[in-house]
C-alpha cells in the first residue's frame, strides 16, 4: 500500500498509513520520524520517506509517541538495520521493550464487537500486523530535561501526556505551530462514530481519566495545526480542539 503524505508546512509532513499515522521533520538532508505505524506499514513508511526526498539511512532518530504496535511496527527495524535510536518518555522505555503491555486485548475488542465499525477494525488491524509483537530492543528515554526542545530536525519539544498508557507524549512544534498527538488527541478513528477533535473509544487507554485531564495539557500547547495519530490534519486552534474532545469525553 502507498502511504499518503500530505506536506503541511515546511519540512513538516503527515502521513496517512493503515489506518494510522506518522510525521517526518525534514531539515536539510536529515529526518526525524514520529512513529512508524503497524508492521505492515513498512513499505509504505519507506515510500514516505522516499517521496520527501529522504531514505531510511538519513532518519537521525525515531521518536515514539506510545508502543502501542500501530505506532511501533518499524521503530526495531529502523534501529537493527540503520542503527537509529528510538527515544520515548522514560515511563514508556519498559513499554517499548515489552516488559508490560499497556494495550487493549483482542477480548476487550471482541466484548465491544457490537459497536459499528469494531469488528472490520479488528480484521483490518491483524491483516497489518497489529497483534504481532515488535519490542524495541534498547529504547532510550529523551536525552533532555522535559519542556526542552530534542537536538533533532523540527526541534520538537515533548510533553508527557499520560492516560492512553502511562508514558505517552505528544510533540510540540512551538515555531510551527504545530502538536503532533498521537493517540492523546484525535480526529477520528474507524471505531468511533465522530469526526474532529476527540478522544479515542475509552475501550483503548490504560487509564481514561489521567487521558482526559492531559487534554489540559494539549490544551496549554501554543498551535493551530493539529497532527494526530489517527484522522485527518486537524487546522484551527489546539486549544479549542482540546476544549471539544474534553467536551465529547463527558
């Protein structure tokens, strides 16, 4: 599958893979990469990068919003083959490694099959790969002080947005304005009835309340370009697109 890759400011791209996304930062002739999509994202990830003018070897480092395995699949492969770090949150490391998991099983899935949408999901999600495990061998925790910008093509800075597992991040862009969300802030997903601004079905975080009351946090973020890991590019404030999501979560 061809992944599609929409440029949304300068250097800055979001791409729509299976179902899930990820963003290059382009400087230059370097690359950040923000998640890796499922498994079965692998040729459309490389295709990416390829038709922004980069390749695999030029990714100065992979940086992880959560491990869940629609945003990890090739974040192991970038690193054994490339020797790419991958850096998350340090409450995330053990995560990435697959110490624990801090994902929705296929029986929560299956109590929930009679939602629109949650079975063809579910079909779609193991043709991909989404049930594989593909633990980060040495993950490393983000080598700055939090509220730091990374040394990284984009200069992203994270923010610790704990709820949807205990060490998510969401990546501010602040000379862009630009939040790259994950999964802490969505404009939709395949099991959700609602477009725009939301959080995703409670069935998928770890811990509901802490992933609503970090929408205060995104909602503290100075941007009006919202790149999430599920749903289309998001324009308009991130302020108002927390407040709406906070107001759809009640």
């Amino acid at each position: 599958m061809r992944a599609e890759v929409h440029e949304v400011g300068k250097g800055t791209y979001l791409v729509h893979g299976h179902h899930t996304n990820w963003v290059i930062l382009k400087d230059g002739d370097a690359v950040t990469l923000v998640d890796t999509g499922y498994p079965g994202d692998r040729e459309g990830l490389l295709g990416s990068l390829a038709e922004v003018g980069s390749s695999p070897e030029a990714v100065t480092a992979v940086l992880i919003t959560h491990a869940h395995n629609d945003h990890l699949g090739s974040a192991e492969y970038l690193r054994d083959a490339h020797g790419t770090p991958v850096y998350l949150h340090e409450a995330e490391v053990p995560h990435a490694r697959r110490d624990f998991l801090q994902q929705v099983a296929v029986g929560d899935v299956l109590k929930n099959a009679w939602r629109p949408g949650v079975v063809p999901w579910l079909v779609h999600v193991i043709r991909v790969g989404g049930t594989e495990q593909h633990p980060v061998t040495a993950p490393e925790a983000f080598p700055v002080a939090e509220g730091s910008p990374l040394d990284l093509p984009g200069r992203p800075v994270p923010v610790h947005t704990p709820g949807h597992t205990d060490g998510h991040t969401v990546y501010h862009l602040p000379d862009a304005g630009v939040v790259i969300s994950g999964d802490a802030l969505v404009s939709g997903h395949r099991t959700s009835r609602i477009e725009g601004p939301q959080l995703l079905p409670d069935m998928f975080h770890h811990e509901r309340a802490r992933a609503v009351a970090s929408l205060d946090l995104i909602e503290a973020l100075d941007a009006d370009a919202l790149l999430p890991g599920h749903g289309p590019l998001h324009r308009g404030s991130v302020q108002a697109a927390a407040q709406q999501a906070r107001e759809r979560a009640v």
